[in-house]
C-alpha cells in the first residue's frame, strides 16, 4: 500500500502542473460573473473541466449547478463544494455592464474546487483511498434577487432560495457524508494563513404589506388608513425590542421600505417593506421572529389598517465541525511549516449562509483563506496573492481529503461518530414548511 505522505505529494505535483491552467479558469470565472440562479455560463464551465477529467457529470442538479463523483462508492463520500454566485456592486472597477462581480469570491471557491478534482483525480491516488469524492458546483448562495427567486419559485422551477436548500430537496446530499468548504477573507495580515472554525448566524426572511385606506390628503386625511404610518410604528416598535435581545444570540433585525403610495397628495393605502431576522442558534432565530412579527401587528392596530406577513426560513445558523477544521490545520502546518500563531481559531460571524444548513444534517468545515485585500461585497475587494486564494486551498482540501479517506476511511469514520445531527433530511424539510408561510392580522376589527 502507497502511504499516505507519497498520496500528498503525487497530489501536490499534480496541482502545480496545472498551475496555470487553474489561474486562467479563476480569471475565466471572475471576468463572467452571474447572480444566483443565472450562473449558466459558469456551469458550463465547470463541466467542460471536470469532463476533461474524464469523470461523468451531472447537470442541473439545483436549477444551475453541477457535480460530478469520482472514487470507491464503498466507503463515505465527501464533498467538496464551491459557490457559483457572484454579487452586484455596481461601485467596484471589475463590475460587468449590470453591476455583477464577483466580490465575494466565489470564483475562487470554483478554482479550488478544479483543483482539487485535478489533484485527486489526474494523480490517480484515488484508487488508494477507501471511499469516494464529490465535487459540487452549487448555486444561489448570496440571499438576493428576491422578486427574481420568486418568479422561479410560481413557475415551479424551484422551491427554495438558496442553492444548498434546493439541492438538498433535490437528493442532492442523500450519498453525502461530510462536506468541506473554503471562503476568502481579509485576515489583514500575510502571517495569518487562515481562520478556522466558523459560526455564523441564521435568518428568517420576512415581505411585509401594510394595507390601509386611500384618501385625499389635503381636504379628507380623516378618512384615509395610512399604511406608512403603520410602517413607520412598527420600525420604531422594533427599535424598542433591541435591548431584549440577549448579546449572546447576536440578534440582528435589518428593514427596508421597498414601496410606500403613489403621490403625495394621497394617503397611502399600501406599504411594503423587506426584513431579516438573525441570530445564532435556531431558538433565538424563532423567538425574535416572533417578536418583530408583534411590532408589525403592533403598527397595523395602531392605526386600523392589516397587515400581511409572509415568512420564509432563509438560512440555519452555521456550527462548523472541528474536527474537519483540525485535519484541514494539520495538512496546512505540515505543508508550510508554520505553527499556531499562523491561524485565527476561531471565526465568529453575524452573517449567513446556506451551509448552515447542511451542517444541521452533517458535518460541514467552513474555513476562511487569506489572499485578499479589501472587504467582502465592497467596492475594494481584491485577490491580492493567487497562491493564498486559488492554489494553497485546493492543496489542502485534496490532502484533508486523503487523510479523511486512508486506511479503511478510519478519520472520516471518527468524524461522522462524533456529529450529532439536528435534523434529519426530512425533519430539515419539515421544519422550514412549519415556519414559513402567510400570517394575517386584521387591526381594524379592534
């Protein structure tokens, strides 16, 4: 048997070889950006170089998106995973023509991914190894674009906003053992090499209709129901909520207006407004829900008007597993020789993603890798270090791959005995059709 520092290094070589080739798809890739549920174009691409690979390749698989699955179907599966989207920052120098770019980074997450699969496959270690890869091109992991998703969503094209949900829907997950990712970030400094462990919050989406009564608002306001003002009192109502938010559930509570009367001279009859909802676990995600949702009631009886209230489960809290994260930290010490000083151990985030969920059902590491300057999603978001972004990710998910597979898969069995799931797949499913859905109240009956 071949050991497994011989595996490593046939990888390594591998990945360098292609060096170049990996570079130019990052390039490809960022200078074609596409919104979530658009990036056809970019799996397009990602076929054609996992078909270069020899390995056969599944389309479509949550609207856009593809996979493609290589190694032993007799032992786990891990998945390697890279985003598709790109975001719109009309603002940034790279912007295309509508305002997209790719300023979160995800071209790099699809570089790694390539890289990976030429590393894993093109090296032929994957005979030596105890179990098979999965490498998944997944879309629509950015929150956006809603009145587009909606539209998807009535013409039955697909259920759920994000990527991972639709794809997990879809069967996706059902032969997914364990999931590895990687996201660029700043860590504003060249010794750090990347942070580690992540915990992010969740969220729960809410559009909102206040539905009053029209009425000139010169000679008559008397008969009018003004929908603003409803607005307006159920934005100060959350305001006052705040201080019942405990620190430790880092509660946050995002809201725009989107539309609000047609003239001025009208009491407006409608007012619509868009919210989110974060915290860090699930019980603190429902329990704010409910709250903000008493504020929106709060202003519609105050004024006499109703107000509509369609929530939708946006994404679960993520809680990475640490012990996917620690064989990741080794193969990055052993492979640049650097000790603990080089790492952040920790990353912990009021944002979301969708990989919150699938870490509900398994075990998912989320690691974040230097190699820009800027920040995610600004104006000023640059790739700074090509080998910290796109190379040294795909060489050591392919080595924690290897580690995880070696000897009878023994790591990735010891990963999967430590996970405890939340959710089954179908408790998953069941659990977003329990809190999504239409609430009305009538504050004019009162």
């Amino acid at each position: 048997m071949i050991d497994k520092q011989t595996l490593k290094l046939r990888c390594s070589e591998a990945i360098d070889q292609n060096r170049e080739a990996i570079l130019a798809f990052a390039d490809d890739i960022y200078r074609h950006p596409e919104m979530g549920y658009h990036e056809f174009r970019s799996t397009e691409k990602m076929k054609e170089v996992f078909q270069q690979l020899g390995l056969a390749v599944e389309d479509g698989i949550a609207y856009t998106g593809c996979s493609a699955k290589a190694g032993r179907e007799d032992g786990p599966v891990v998945a390697i995973m890279g985003e598709l989207d790109s975001l719109n920052c009309p603002d940034h120098p790279d912007c295309d023509a509508n305002g997209n770019v790719h300023s979160c980074g995800h071209h790099a997450q699809l570089a790694y991914l390539y890289g990976c699969a030429v590393g894993l496959v093109q090296s032929g270690v994957l005979p030596s190894l105890d179990g098979a890869v999965k490498f998944i091109a997944i879309p629509a992991e950015e929150y956006v674009d809603a009145d587009y998703r909606s539209g998807l969503v009535a013409q039955g094209k697909i259920k759920y906003y994000g990527g991972k949900q639709e794809y997990l829907l879809r069967g996706g997950m059902d032969d997914v053992d364990m999931v590895l990712q990687s996201h660029l970030i700043n860590t504003q400094s060249k010794d750090i090499v990347c942070c580690l462990d992540t915990d992010c919050d969740g969220f729960i989406g809410k559009s909102v209709r206040f539905i009053g009564r029209a009425a000139h608002a010169g000679f008559a306001p008397s008969e009018g129901i003004n929908a603003l003002n409803m607005a307006q009192l159920a934005l100060n109502g959350i305001h006052t909520l705040r201080e019942t938010f405990r620190d430790e559930d880092k509660v946050r509570v995002s809201a725009i207006i989107t539309k609000c009367g047609e003239m001025v001279n009208t009491v407006p009859a409608e007012a619509e407004m868009q919210l989110m909802v974060r915290a860090a676990s699930l019980d603190a995600m429902l329990d704010s829900s409910r709250k903000v949702d008493r504020a929106l009631k709060a202003g519609a009886l105050a004024i006499g008007g109703k107000v509509e209230i369609q929530n939708q489960i946006g994404y679960l809290p993520l809680h990475s597993s640490r012990e996917l994260t620690a064989v990741y930290k080794e193969n990055v010490k052993n492979y640049l020789g650097c000790t603990d000083s080089a790492f952040i151990p920790q990353y912990v985030s009021a944002g979301s993603t969708d990989l919150g969920d699938i870490s509900h059902i398994v075990p998912c590491m989320h690691i974040w890798t230097g190699g820009i300057s800027g920040a995610l999603h600004a104006s000023d978001f640059k790739v700074t270090d090509q080998e910290a972004a796109f190379i040294l990710p795909a060489k050591m998910m392919a080595m924690t791959v290897i580690d995880l597979l070696f000897d009878k898969a023994g790591c990735a069995k010891a990963v999967m005995d430590a996970f405890h799931p939340v959710f089954t797949k179908e408790e998953y499913l069941a659990f977003l059709r329990e809190h999504s859905g239409l609430d009305f109240f009538d504050g004019s009956t009162l």
